[in-house]
C-alpha cells in the first residue's frame, strides 16, 4: 500500500516550500499521483529529513512554524480534547485498517506459496525449475517489503504526529490546501494561508462564506445569526466562520482569483499608529471593524479619505491575509495627504477608506521564481505581495531589490526576510542624487540580468516612479509581469 502526502503536507514534512516540491514534481524528481507524492520517494530525495524519536514533537512545531509566514496573531492554536479525540480515533481507525490490509497480503502469501508447493510437487522439472524461483522472488520480496528504512519510519511517525497538531483542508474547485492548526475557524485559518476566500462579516451574520462538506469532520465553534435553510443543510453547507476541523477535510467554496472576484467597499478605519521612520516617510496603521474588514488582493491600492476631506489613492503595504490591519507607507515632505497625515491625524481618528482598485497583483500558478524591483516608496505594493507571497508558500524563490536615493526605511525587515527564509534574498541599493540616476539605473539593471542567467523563467514586477518603470520595462521586456507607478506631482 503505497503512503502519498498532499504537497503541503509533504512540504512541511521536509522543511521546503510547496513551491520547490512542485518544481520538483515538473522535473520528473517526484512523481505526482493526482497531486500526492509518495513518502519513499519524498525519503529518498529527503534523506536528512528525520527526527530524533525523543525530541519528535518539538521539531514537528518548529517545521509548522517555519514553513509558513505568519502574520496574524497566533490564537486558538492549543488543540482541545474533543479534536485531539477525533484526530486520534481517526488515526486508529486507518491503523486498524492498515493492519487488516497487511494480514490479508499475509493471508494471501501464505496460500499463494502453498499453491506454489502444490504445483511443483505435480508440474515437470523444468515447470518445478520456474516455480522455486518464482517462491524465492516472492520470499525476497515478502522480506524487503517488510523492513522499511529507518529514515521513512520516522518520516511516517513525524506525519503521524503532524496530523494530530494540525488538520488539511483541501478546497474544491480551486485545489488549493492548508493546515489548520488548533481551534482557528475555517475562515481565519484559510485566509491566514494567504486564500482569498469569499466572505462578508465573519461573524455568522452574512452567510457569504457558506461552503460545502465534501468529506470529514467538522466543528461548530461560534453560534451565527445566518439561518441555514433546510436546503442548505441537506447539501451540507455550513458557515466556514463559525466551524473548525476536526480532521483532514475536503470543502466546497468560492475564492477571488482575479481582481474582479473582489466587491467595492466602503469601510471606516481607526488609527492605530503613525510610525515616523525618516524626515520623509511615516508608517499609517489602521485597524478595521471585526465585522467589516478590507477585502483586496496583495497589491492593490485604496482611497483614504481623512475627517477634514483630505484624500488620496494609495497601495496597501500590509497582507491580505491579516485584513484587520492594513498599512500605508505615507510620503510626508511631498504630498498634501502626507502632511496632513502628520499635521492633524491622532491615534483613534477615522479614516474613510473606498475600494479596492488596481491590477497589480500576484500571479500564482504555475510557481516561478521572482524577482521584484522597488525605487522609493514603490516598496509599499511589493511588501504586500512579498508577504503574500510568503504566506501561500508556493514561489520557488524571491528575490527583492531596492534602489533609492534617501533611506531603506523598513531595511532591518528585508534583513529579517533574508536570514528567516531560504528561498529570499534582498539586495538594498543606493542611488547617487548628484549623478544620472537613469545611468544608475541602467548599471544596476546589467548587474540583475547577469545574476539571474535566464531572465525569461522569473516574474518580474516593478514599483516605483514613472521614469523608473518606464527605463525597467525597457531593459526587462518580456519578463515583467505586472507593474504600479506613482508620482509626486499629485498625491497617490
């Protein structure tokens, strides 16, 4: 009985991103059986990837902490008893079931060696001659089926000890996967993995992020106002905000996958924090209703309006996946809205906010590697999508570069992307005001295109001012995926 693992399972096994074992499966170095991989072949590429039986739990969790960017704060992530109960009987039931399979193929063994016997005793020499080697290969065979390597043991004792810590949930139609870890509800969990799925309130009154179960256990763990109609229920359909798993699931929902899956929303936003990082850029952290955040794509952008009629369009700087908490990277010295931001906004003021609008977004599938390229502020839209990019786990690599003339104002985070994630690197650079910024431009861009031998594997996206585009397009060409400008001559 071969052991396949769901990519994202397998991922975590092994301590890679989804992105590098899809990458793999493309190759040809694992095989895929309709999206599953086989645990001795995942050994075999993974031979490092055992634990220690004495420290087996710890490793597990600090494989579940790693393998995706979090950006919510962790809660409910303590699994209760009555989900411990359910994953556990359903580990041994499958126990149970493997241990029957594997009495029957003795059963079946044993009475095809008798049957073997019985014919050599009757047949001719030279049928007896083919029938003891046949005895001997299923002898060989029924011995090295029965002694798996110690690496694939542990392999298998680590993923049994995952599933405990951790349900999957697969999502039809989309394919998409996750983990859900504790009690987090369906929605909290799937949107922290970076999906866009749909839902309104997420609180049980809108009914919008219904789904359908397909197969395995689910949890009520918040009371809704939403009535589910007779019909509903007799399709299965329940409230992903109100429900958690109790084992490995397969649902039935909707998700945004372009820009046009996302509704027009007016939202009034509180203050959080204004963050001064330099003489020229502040940090604006706004915080949502629970009950009515911003839906948007990692890289979109939004209209602030401030109390006193002050507006502008600006990119979120901030997730999608923590939607609560959205953030601008405001350019105080040469736009109205920036120094109004720092002239007359407090912490606890509202903030209209309208949208969201724009097409610069991440292109998810097939995984590529990526380069992204920001001048500026034009940061602000590629940390959302670097952050996204990070959650869903799927890019092969990431590779950011920052040009400017002033400061790397959120530098130290880069940093902190570089040494935390194998797969990211950062590359801060510095532009010369007093000589052609166009000349430097163009030097920098020769110096990435020699890095990255071949440009036409990767997507490439760009943010930043016009003439910036315009001199990355130029030189980039087919490579460049998706692009954002902005200017200071008037404010967004």
């Amino acid at each position: 009985m071969m052991n396949l693992l769901t990519l994202s399972r397998a991922a975590r096994l092994v301590g890679q991103s989804r992105g590098k074992l899809q990458k793999q499966v493309q190759n040809g170095e694992l095989t895929s059986f309709e999206g599953k991989v086989s645990m001795t072949e995942l050994t075999q590429l993974y031979p490092q990837a055992h634990v220690e039986d004495n420290t087996m739990l710890e490793k597990v969790e600090e494989i579940i902490e790693r393998a995706r960017f979090k950006v919510r704060n962790r809660e409910n992530t303590s699994v209760d008893q009555e989900t411990l109960v359910a994953r556990v009987t359903l580990l041994s039931d499958e126990l149970a079931l493997a241990r029957q399979e594997v009495s029957d193929y003795s059963i079946f063994i044993d009475k095809l060696k008798s049957r073997i016997k019985t014919l050599i005793s009757k047949d001719s020499d030279d049928s007896n001659s083919a029938l003891l080697a046949l005895e001997q290969w299923v002898n060989e065979q029924r011995f090295n089926t029965a002694k798996l390597p110690l690496s694939q043991r542990q392999l298998m004792a680590k993923d049994t000890i995952l599933r405990i810590m951790a349900a999957q949930v697969h999502i039809n139609p989309s394919g998409h996967e996750f983990l859900l870890e504790g009690n987090n509800s369906l929605l909290e969990a799937g949107l922290s993995a970076g999906f866009a799925l749909n839902y309104g309130c997420s609180n049980g009154n809108c009914g919008k992020c219904k789904a359908k179960l397909i197969s395995g256990e689910i949890k009520k763990i918040m009371p809704h106002d939403y009535v589910l109609s007779t019909a509903d229920k007799s399709q299965d359909l329940f409230l992903m905000c109100s429900h958690t798993a109790l084992t490995d699931l397969v649902i039935e929902t909707d998700e945004a996958g372009t820009t046009q899956d996302i509704p027009e929303q007016t939202i009034t936003a509180r203050v959080k924090k204004i963050e001064p990082l330099s003489d020229m850029i502040s940090i604006l952290n706004l915080k949502t209703p629970r009950t009515q955040r911003l839906r948007f794509l990692a890289g979109q952008s939004i209209k602030l309006t401030l109390e006193k009629g002050v507006s502008t369009v600006l990119p979120i700087a901030s997730c999608p996946c923590d939607d609560m908490n959205i953030q601008f990277h405001i350019d105080t010295a040469r736009t109205a809205f920036g120094q109004a931001v720092i002239e007359t906004l407090k912490n606890g003021d509202n903030i209209e906010l309208h949208g969201p609008e724009g097409q610069f977004i991440l292109h998810e599938e097939p995984p590529h590697p990526i380069i992204f390229l920001a001048m500026d502020t034009g940061f602000a839209p590629i940390k959302s999508l670097i952050e996204h990019a990070m959650t869903l786990d799927a890019a092969e690599s990431l590779h950011l570069y920052w040009l400017t003339s002033g400061k790397h104002y959120l530098g130290n985070l880069c940093h902190a992307w570089d040494d935390a994630f194998e797969n990211f690197s950062y590359d801060a650079i510095n532009l010369d005001t007093s000589a052609d910024l166009n000349a430097q431009m163009q030097q920098h861009f020769e110096k990435i295109s020699a890095h990255h031998s071949k440009l036409s594997d990767f997507h490439v996206y760009i943010a930043g001012p016009h003439e910036f585009i315009k001199q990355a397009r130029l030189f980039f060409q087919q490579p460049v995926s998706e692009e954002y400008f902005f200017s200071f001559e008037t404010d967004g």
